[in-house]
C-alpha cells in the first residue's frame, strides 16, 4: 500500500493540477492541466471533434460549455495524449508526440534551461519568461502574439515593421477541426486597414482607415464606445502597427472571432441563456462573404441553409458540408459530352436556366450577334460551364463558377451546361416532338378550367381560406402576390423585412410584410402568430392574418393612411410637420401601447426594435406600434447586430453589447431616444461636412439636468409653440428612459401615468454613455441652433453619477 501511494504521488508531481506554471521539471500529459491564477482560463490536451486528435487548447475556465480561445499546435495533432508531453526543453515550450517527437515548439533562440517557466495569465496569454523575471513586461514567447481563431481582449492584431510579420486571425477548417481555415482578419500595413482574406489573396471586407476614434466603414464602434468596451489604433511605423480593445468589467466575458462563416463577430457569453450572444458581425451578409459556398456551390440567404449545390451538382465532401466547411464547393453529378468517350452515340450537352444571378467570377466576352449564337458558342467549347446573354452582350465562364450568388432581384439569367440525362424530358428528339405536341394539347383544354379558377378566385375573397384562432387569416402566398401586385409597391422596410401595400379581393388595403431570415418550422410559426393574432390594443396595429408556405414567411397588417412616424418627423416640408399637441398624444399612445406589451399580456412581449420608423399612424394620427412580437418568431439574435441595414443601432439599450440578460427595459432605452427625435424633428445622431458628429440627447439631457430652456429642445419648425411643462415632462422622461443601468430606467406603466399627469418626475442625471460624448467634444458639436438661427453654447455639465439616482417618479394626486 505505501509503495502504491509512494507511485501516486511521484506520478502527480509532474504537475500539480490547478497550477498555472509549467517549470523546467515539469510537464503537462493525459488529462492534466493548468488553470490561470483567477480561474479564467484552462489549458490542456483536448480533441475538438476527431477523438484521435488531440491539440494543446487554451479554454475558458468559467463558461460551462467548452469553448477554446486558443490553440497551439493546429497544425500538428497528436492520436495519444497519454504518452505526449507538453515541457520545457532548451528555453522553449515543446509538444512531444506518443513517439517523442517535437510536433511544435516556441521556437526561441534562447538557450536558458532551468530559469524559463510558461505561464497561463487570467487573460489568456500563455507567456514563456524566466522564472525570476516572471514579472517582466519583455515575454521570451506569448500567445498573444499567435493568435488562432479568437482575438482576446488586450491582445494585440497588427504588423511588426522591425521583424515584417503580419499577425493573422485565422479560422478554423470547420467546426471541429482546428487547423488554419481559408479566411483570416490581418492589417493590410500600407493602407492601415484591416481585410479579411479568403485563401490570403482575396479580400472581401475592409475595416477602412482609422480616424481616431473608429474605423470608417465600422462607425457602429461609437456606439459601443463608453459601454465596457475601449479601443485604440497605433500606427508607428519605426515599430509596430496595431490595434486592441480592453474590458472594463472584469466579469464580461467577450470576444473576437474569426469565425468558419468567413465573418469577423464579437460575442459575450450569457450564462443565463448558456450560450454566446452576438451583438456584432461583418460582413453583415452571409453571401457578402466571397465564394462561401466553394466553386459551383450557390448562396442564397433566403434558405435555412445559406449554401446549395447548382442543378447537376452535389458536395464535394458531405462530411465537411455538414460541418459548415463549404470550401471544398461542388461537383458533377453526369460528365458532359465532351468529357466522355464514344461521345458521337451520347445526347449533346444541354443548359439549366437560373434567373436573378449574380454575375460569377473571371467572365469572358464573346462577339456574337445573338443569344442563340452566344449558346452556341458556349456549347462548342468543352470548357465552357455557363454562359448569359444581357444587353446584346455574351458573356461566357471556363472552368469552375466561382462566388455564385442567388439575387432578390435585378439579377442575370445564368445558363449551366449540364449533361443531357440531368433532363428528365432528354429520352429522345422524337419523344420529345410527340411530349411537346401532346402537352400543347393538355394546355388547351386546361385553358378554360384555369381561367374559370382564376375568374371565382377574383370574386372570392381571400378571408375564406383557413382561419386560425378566429379571425385571423391563413392566407395562401398565390393570394397575397395577386393582392399587392407581384409585391410591386413598396412602403418600407424595417428591423424584419419589407413592407408591401395591397388589397384583398373586398377592397380591404392591407399592409403585407415579408419576414427576412425566420427560423421557425411551419407548426411553431403559426402556433406564434396566432398567439400575436390574439392580441388587441388601440395603440398596437391589428394583425389580419399570416401566410407560411415553406420558406416563405408573411404577416397582413391593417393599411395606416398616414404611414410611419419618421415620415412626419424628418423631412424639410413645413406644411406637413406635425404640431407640439399630435407629438405628446402620440408620444402618451405609444407608452400606452408597449406597456399593454409589457405589463397587461398573459406574457411579457418585448418588441427589441422601437424606432420612429415601426410607429404607424392612423387617419387620425392614432400612434399603432408595429412589429409586436416578431423579435420572438424571429429570434433575438437580429438585434444582436449593431451594423444591419434594419437602422436600429441607434436605439438599443447597452445590456444588447454588454450580453446580459435583455428585459422590457431595453425597449424602455429604445422609446427615451425615440423620444428626443419627437421632440427635435432630427435623427439624434447627424454626421456634418467636416465629419464632425451632432448628438441631440447630449444637449437635451444638460438642458433638462441645468434647468435650461426646454423650448430651445423643440424642434424649429414649431416656432415654440408648445405647453412648456409638456416638453419639460417629456425630456425628463427621456433621460430616465436611456440610464444606463436599466434598474434605474421607469417602466412603461410609469412612463403612461407620468405623462397622463398622474406622476410627477424627478429630475434625472446625465447618463454615463451622454457625458462620455461630453468629454470627447472635439469631434462633437451639439444640436443648439435656437429658433432665431442664432447658435448657442451648451449648458455646463453638473450631471450626478447615475449610481447615486433617484426613483424617476413620484406620487401625486391623479387630475380628475
């Protein structure tokens, strides 16, 4: 028994677990590992996918499900991990495989032995230094400088002039395996801007310059700027070029990936929800990303599935598709003609016609005089895949179709040359003479049934197709194409799709949206919007019905006669502004609206999208608020995403960069900065000529805190005509709607009794996020323009801390 214990313990001081140092006589094997001194990170042996292949990966410690922040040896795995050993030998980290043979090292020119320690850090960086200089600012070796798939925060991602080497940030091949994927995020060090490369030749995606304060196709970062998040760009060329971002609350977990999507995201771990939320991704679009879908593979968002094989194809590798690793594209199902022998006794080649393409790479233009000839041209030619005939101009592809895209519209007409037995109707000339003729006979007599269908269809109304949960309408997509005219009259588009004007067969005008990106399956669609269907307020548009015909995805909403909100508030027209009376009733109905969501539904409804643009007015300016309960069909991800087309940026609350659990108070966020374009007739954020920013709420908030003017606030189109203790109300209703501590923010319940007059307001502090722009005013200038056209100073700051607020409101008697 003494000498068993004798073992174990000799066996264990190879490396004491929990540790966060490998010594000169020590070494990392099987199961062990080493934990940062804060218990942020974990290192150790660990196969992703393949349990024949192991990796040294660094993991976060505190997130319960595994996800590697960093990987040594990606290139190299080892099958055992029992017999290799991770040590110090000569001064430098080395992995030993089960043979005993190096398979990576730090590679350092240091002959130091028994002085060199590696160190795992609380933020992620391994660090080879000698143990008496373990505090040393000058590292031998750092995994910072290595970065794999994920960027840590203080790390740095830039170019070394003294040494020429470029840091890459590099994705993983696939899910599973992570060795070097083909898309990598590097500084490109003569522009001073960052790309993101396919395959480290084709850049897809640039960040633009820096301009001190964000990069300039990346002007979402001012928004971030002041909520944990800081970020700087140092750009010397006699030493390095770089840039980094840091944390200020230790407990965030953040990150930056270079994700298998050929996208650039940064995310937050959830610990409520178990997952990494994603609050920021470029590019935006999945099918933005360069031939994502490999050669002969096409895009098309509006799938589940981004990526598909053109007709007469099939993946390369379904292993790896199935492991998002589109890489590896499409091949042939049939052989051509030409590519096969005793081709004389064998069908020609024929094509499948795509419409609404994008144009694929490398083109070539042939001279012919028609289509038939561009066709024949292609047909002629063994290499020729594809060819399109636009504008009286040929175009035809060799080789592999490169960066194939499906458009929504206003696209090419592809022609794929395929294999005559991809044809169903290719058994021969003659069948297909007598297929044609007899089919020609078919279509005449069916001629007379479709127009008498087509004709009680028009006299029908589209209401008697099925109805879900009383009277909302399942509607069939053939009816809702024919009510708005082939989605011909467009009214906007908004945080989930575009909205179409028609009207069904009772003269009824309606407002069709179609949803963008759902992911629901058919049952737990309609399941949804029939929860949605049951839900009826003055202040909420009334939703008549839904179409779900696979991907397709509509809702029908009554028609406003008077459109959306921003359509009154931002334009220069004087004769269509709206007066100081109309602003506060549709400010007091819109309140009234999300806290019928929030407070008075079987469950709370949070919109996640509250904008001018999804307030809709009726004939008699009665504010609807659209959009209600589509963030739940649509998942909560769409408002992760700073940079959308969708123009919610402006709007969201901090908790969506910060990744903490989002409540009703971040449409609570949202509604305050609505409220200050009510009242100023501008977008709070304007950009001047000399690429200067105008913030309205910053203003406005000192304006209210000091005691100013509020009618300096009101937009000059009005000449001040307003009730002064309206607009005073109102602006302090505002600054307690977007405090950056949501705890310190007023529900909406209170928010309806304060400006119904039943509560009265307190008056607020400035926000945080507000007196950052305050302190950075020389990239700033203010919305201070009086009604005279004469310019004005800001009021001086006295803000308080808004960790030291009070309750926005207070009791008082109700009027009567």
């Amino acid at each position: 028994m003494l000498l068993v214990f004798f073992l174990a313990f000799s066996l264990n001081t190879r490396l004491s677990f929990g540790a966060d140092t490998i010594s000169a006589n020590q070494s990392l094997s099987g199961d062990q590992t080493i934990v940062s001194a804060g218990g942020n990170f974990e290192l150790g042996f660990y196969a992703p996918g393949n349990p024949s292949k192991y990796y040294i990966c660094m993991w976060y410690k505190k997130v319960s499900t595994r996800t590697v922040a960093w990987v040594a040896n990606r290139e190299s795995a080892v099958s055992d991990h029992r017999s290799s050993q991770l040590k110090i030998i000569d001064g430098n980290l080395v992995l030993l495989n089960e043979r005993k043979l190096q398979v990576w090292s730090t590679n350092q020119s240091s002959t130091i032995s028994n002085s060199v320690v590696a160190v795992l850090g609380d933020d992620g960086n391994l660090v080879l230094t000698e143990g008496s200089k373990s505090n040393s600012t000058e590292p031998l070796w750092q995994s910072f400088d290595h970065p794999s798939g994920t960027w840590l925060p203080g790390a740095k991602l830039g170019y070394n002039w003294v040494t020429k080497t470029n840091q890459r940030l590099t994705s993983w091949k696939n899910s599973e395996d992570p060795a070097p994927g083909i898309f990598s995020l590097s500084l490109d060090e003569i522009n001073s801007e960052y790309h993101i490369m396919r395959n480290g030749t084709k850049a897809y995606w640039t960040s633009g310059q820096w301009n001190g304060q964000f990069f300039n196709n990346v002007p979402e970062m001012k928004n971030i700027i002041g909520y944990n998040y800081n970020f700087s760009f140092i750009n010397n060329k006699n030493d390095e070029s770089y840039f980094t971002y840091s944390l200020d609350d230790p407990s965030l977990i953040s990150r930056f990936i270079m994700d298998i999507s050929g996208q650039i995201k940064m995310v937050t771990w959830v610990e409520n929800s178990k997952a990494w939320n994603l609050f920021w991704s470029q590019p935006q679009r999945q099918c933005e990303v360069y031939d994502f879908c490999g050669a002969f593979g096409t895009c098309d968002e509006t799938t589940k599935e981004a990526c598909s094989c053109l007709k007469g194809f099939r993946p390369r590798s379904d292993s790896d598709w199935n492991l998002n690793d589109h890489s590896g594209g499409c091949v042939r199902n049939s052989q051509l003609q030409c590519e096969t022998s005793g081709a004389a006794n064998k069908e020609r080649d024929r094509f499948w016609k795509y419409p609404n393409m994008n144009s694929p790479e490398n083109p070539q233009t042939v001279a012919v005089g028609s289509e038939a000839e561009c066709e024949t041209s292609c047909l002629g030619n063994c290499s020729c895949t594809a060819y399109a005939y636009d504008r009286n101009a040929c175009s035809i592809w060799i080789g592999e179709l490169v960066n194939v895209k499906l458009l929504s519209g206003n696209g090419k007409t592809l022609y794929i040359k395929l294999a005559a037995s991809e044809f169903s109707s290719s058994k021969s000339n003659k069948g297909t003479i007598i297929g044609a003729v007899a089919g020609s006979i078919v279509v005449i007599a069916l001629l007379g049934v479709v127009f008498a269908v087509f004709w009680r269809r028009q006299r029908r109304s589209v209401g008697s197709t099925k109805a879900v949960e009383g009277s909302l309408i399942a509607f069939g997509y053939r009816d809702l194409q024919h009510a708005t005219k082939n989605f011909s009259e467009k009214l906007g588009g908004g945080g989930f799709g575009s909205v179409f004007k028609g009207t069904l067969p009772d003269s009824t005008v309606v407002a069709v949206k179609k949803l963008e990106s759902i992911i629901q399956g058919e049952k737990q669609f309609r399941t949804e919007v029939s929860t949605i269907g049951t839900i009826q307020h003055v202040n909420l548009v009334w939703l008549r019905g839904f179409c779900s015909e696979g991907n397709r995805k509509l809702v029908v909403y009554d028609y406003m006669q008077n459109g959306s909100l921003n359509s009154h508030l931002f334009h220069e027209k004087d004769e269509k502004v709206l007066d100081w009376k109309t602003r506060y009733q549709i400010a007091l109905g819109t309140a009234r609206g999300l806290a019928y969501l929030h407070e008075k539904c079987r469950d709370c409804i949070i919109h996640c999208d509250i904008k001018p643009e999804n307030i809709l007015l009726d004939a008699e300016f009665c504010p609807k608020v659209a959009d209600f309960g589509l963030a739940k069909l649509m998942g909560r991800e769409f408002s992760r995403v700073l940079t959308t087309v969708r123009g919610t940026r402006g709007y969201l609350a901090p908790e969506w960069i910060s990744g903490v659990a989002i409540t009703s108070k971040a449409d609570v966020f949202s509604y305050g900065m609505m409220l200050f374009e009510v009242v100023s007739g501008r977008r709070n954020s304007e950009h001047t000529e000399e690429g200067k920013q105008k913030f309205f709420p910053t203003w406005a908030a000192n304006v209210v805190v000091e005691g100013g003017d509020v009618l300096d606030l009101l937009d000059p189109r009005l000449d001040k005509n307003a009730d002064a203790g309206e607009l005073r109300r109102i602006c302090r209703v505002a600054c307690w709607c977007i405090q950056d501590d949501e705890n310190h923010r007023p529900t909406m319940g209170q928010v309806v009794q304060i400006l119904e007059g039943i509560l009265d307001v307190n008056p607020p502090p400035v926000p945080r996020s507000l007196q950052f722009f305050v302190d950075n005013q020389e990239n700033i200038v203010f919305f201070t323009e009086s009604s005279s056209g004469q310019s004005s100073e800001p009021p001086s700051n006295t803000s308080t801390d808004s960790s030291q607020a009070k309750s926005p409101a207070s009791s008082t008697d109700a009027k009567p």
